[in-house]
C-alpha cells in the first residue's frame, strides 16, 4: 500500500470515527426518553405484572413463554420455539452478520409471596424473588426499541428468553441447542435492590463464583436412644462431618482465593428418642476456578466419607443432577468491558456506571461465557423512599418498576452500539486490504 493511499485511510477513519461515537451516544439517550414515554413505560410494566403473578419455575414456563411469543408476534419480530423446552429466541434486523444477543431469564422460585399488593402471585408457593419478571419485561422492551429503530441495526440482534437459570442450567441448554451459533457476543443483566436506581455496576474478569451442590446420606445403626451403645448414630456421624466440611476453607484454603461451604440440608430422625438408621445433608460448595473448584469437590467427598468411617458409618455423595449441573465461574470478557463502560456512560452518565466486587453467588449466564465472549453487569433500582431494602431470593422482595425502562434502553443501547462498532472495524479492515 502507498503512502498517498495510507493518508487517505487514515483521513476517513478519523473523520468516521467521531461521528459514530457522538452518534452512537445520542442513540442511547434516545433510547432511555422512548423507554421512559408514557405509553412505553405501561406497557412494560403491565407485562411484568402479568408475569409476577403467574410465576413458573424451571422448565415449566409455559404462559411466561406464550406471553413473550405474542409480544414478539406484535411487534413482527421473528422467532424460533421451543429452545430448552420453554425457551424462546427472537431474531431483529438484517439476519445477517454480524450477530449479538441479549439474554433474559424466565423462572421464579418455590417461594410463597409475603408481599401484599394488588399483583401478588396468584400461584401457592411460587414467587418471581429475584427479578426474572423484570428481566423478561426489560428485554421485550429492548425489543421494542429496537423494533422501532431498525434502520440502526447494521446486523442481527439475537433475543435469548431463557429458562430455568435458578439451579436448572437453562443456559447451558440453549447453548447445546445450538440456537446461538455465530453469535459473536452476549450480555445479560440482573436487577439489585442494595443499588441505586439509575446505576450500573460491573467488572472486567471474575464477577460471580463457580457453584455446585453436593447432598450425601450417612447410614448408621437405629436404636433406642436410652441405649446409644447397641446402635450407630449417624446423627453424630453427621454433626461432625459438618463442623470438618468447614476447615476446608479455614484451614486448606488460601486466604487470597475466595471459596465457600455451605451445609444447608439436615434431615434425620423423626422422635426425640430415637436414634435414626441414617441421615441426609446437602450444601453448595462455590469458588472462582476450575482448579479450587475440583480440588473442594475432592475434599468434600474425602471429608464425609472419613468422618462417616471414624463414627463407624457409611457414606454416599451425589454431586449435582442431570436437573442441577455445576456453574462455571461468570468471568467477564476484558474488551467487552471497556465497551460496556462507553455504552452504559453514554446511556445513564459517566457518574452511574459503578465498578463492583466479585460476589460469591453463581449464574449460569458462565454457560454462555464458556463458548461466546459475554458480559454480565447489575441494575440498581433501590428509590429515593424510605422503603426497607429485601434481598433477592426473599419471600418479601419487592421490584421497583421505575427499573424497567433503564433495563430495557441499556440492552437495546449495547446490541446496536456492539453492531455499529462492528461494521466501522470490518470497514478499517477491508480498507486495510
């Protein structure tokens, strides 16, 4: 290539280059005023609302998965169903490369609402406590947007609806499907209710931990509890493996490498005075690689089974099901981060987009992350009112819905920024040839 020739190039980028961005960054505050429009901002929250108060669990989100077919269906957005059962993936654009996803998941848990509101879940012992509702909401919103924006869209945004993400490894389900193949990128989100409404917080690198669970029945000898001789507790037997499991961390682990064991299920014996045949434990066991990951399952096993033999009972260990996989770690892509970073200053302000520590909670978003660069990152929706705070995963949790339109515009914002980038670097490219 000449040097008359590399001037020119250069010239084009530079003057390029600048009008994508400032262009890119008056998109996404367009996005948030349409996400925030009246007519918009209802619609959203009556989807929620009727999600909230059908929840589903795992695999079984039947309605969930029919609501979100004829909302796509309104807004003539092709789609293909069923993916991993109940799952649904929605195509926008071109259908042509390049492809990004945005990811929501679907299922609620097995928890009774204690929330009083006109929209509590009409479902016993079923309950949206950690936001799906919402996410489903924000990604059909993102749908929206996009759906009324779609000379923006340089490429294909591939909609990923996904279920069973609490413990099922839904994601992991799509990814076999192979309904995500050429996807050159994903995101995800999740809504936190400690965080500001408005903010943003992610990091480059490992957000959320590796998990797994283990469950393991220790056999004994029943009896009469008046003569423990003639019997083989394994209630002791038990008790003593659980104060062992937790010198695991303690006392192997490496301080500086974050790992967690937790004994959560404890189950024997049904009389006071009654020494059981046998008794059930469970836990989740949690780290950040593969490699403490495997060398903490080793030492659970050998663990339980040592303490059972010393009490002179036996052991068996299941770790995780077919229904119950291990989560790889949630290990945020380096060069996607610096993106999100632009994108999400572009869309809320520089002042709301927040770094955050790693947390030991998994999500199986990891699945994504293992064969597609991903990013995940949290959306605060804490209010300004005096309201108290529930966690996720709380009977009492309560979803601010002023949320929804930052959602659904932060989505939308980073598949067409991720898809414009992508046609000015493939432009710098054939230039170069």
């Amino acid at each position: 290539m000449n040097f008359c020739k590399w001037v020119l190039i250069i010239l084009m980028v530079s003057v390029v280059k600048p009008q994508i961005t400032d262009g890119v960054s008056e998109i996404s505050q367009q996005f948030l005023e349409f996400a925030k429009k009246e007519e918009v901002f209802k619609w959203m929250v009556g989807i929620r609302r009727k999600i909230h108060e059908n929840p589903e669990l795992g695999f079984q989100e039947y309605e969930t998965s029919k609501l979100i077919r004829a909302q796509l269906d309104h807004l003539g957005i092709s789609y293909k169903h069923p993916v991993a059962v109940t799952g649904v993936v929605g195509f926008i654009g071109s259908g042509e490369p390049p492809f990004v996803a945005l990811r929501a998941d679907m299922d609620a848990l097995p928890l009774q609402e204690m929330v009083e509101w006109e929209h509590k879940s009409k479902v016993l012992g079923k309950m949206h406590a950690c936001g799906h509702d919402s996410h489903v909401t924000m990604l059909l919103g993102a749908a929206k947007i996009l759906a009324n924006h779609t000379h923006l869209l340089k490429g294909t945004v591939v909609l990923v609806f996904q279920p069973a993400e609490e413990g099922g490894g839904g994601a992991k389900v799509v990814v076999d499907s192979g309904s995500l193949e050429n996807v050159k990128a994903i995101f995800g989100l999740h809504v936190s209710p400690q965080q500001p409404l408005g903010q943003v917080f992610a990091r480059s690198g490992a957000v959320m931990a590796g998990g797994g669970v283990f469950e393991a029945v220790i056999s004994g000898k029943g009896g009469h509890a008046a003569i423990p001789q003639h019997s083989i507790d394994p209630i002791l037997a038990a008790s003593n493996v659980v104060v062992s499991l937790q010198h695991l961390v303690s006392r192997e682990a490496d301080p500086l490498d974050s790992q967690v064991v937790t004994v959560a299920k404890f189950q024997g014996g049904g009389a006071f005075n009654v020494i059981p045949d046998a008794v059930t434990i469970g836990g989740t066991f949690r780290a950040f690689s593969k490699e403490t990951f495997m060398q903490l399952k080793q030492r659970i096993e050998e663990v339980i089974v040592g303490q059972a033999t010393v009490h002179r009972c036996n052991a068996t260990i299941k770790f995780g099901s077919k229904d119950k996989p291990f989560f790889p770690a949630t290990i945020n892509d380096a060069g996607l981060h610096k993106f999100f970073q632009k994108v999400a200053g572009n869309t809320l302000g520089t002042n709301n987009v927040k770094e955050m520590s790693p947390l030991m909670a998994s999500e199986d978003f990891s699945f994504y992350q293992e064969v597609i660069p991903g990013y995940f990152y949290f959306i605060g929706l804490k209010n300004d009112k005096n309201e108290k705070s529930h966690s996720l995963h709380s009977p009492c949790f309560k979803l601010n819905e002023d949320v929804l339109p930052y959602g659904a515009a932060m989505q939308a914002s980073l598949a067409v920024t991720y898809l414009l980038e992508s046609q000015s670097q493939d432009f710098e490219r054939k230039d170069e040839l």
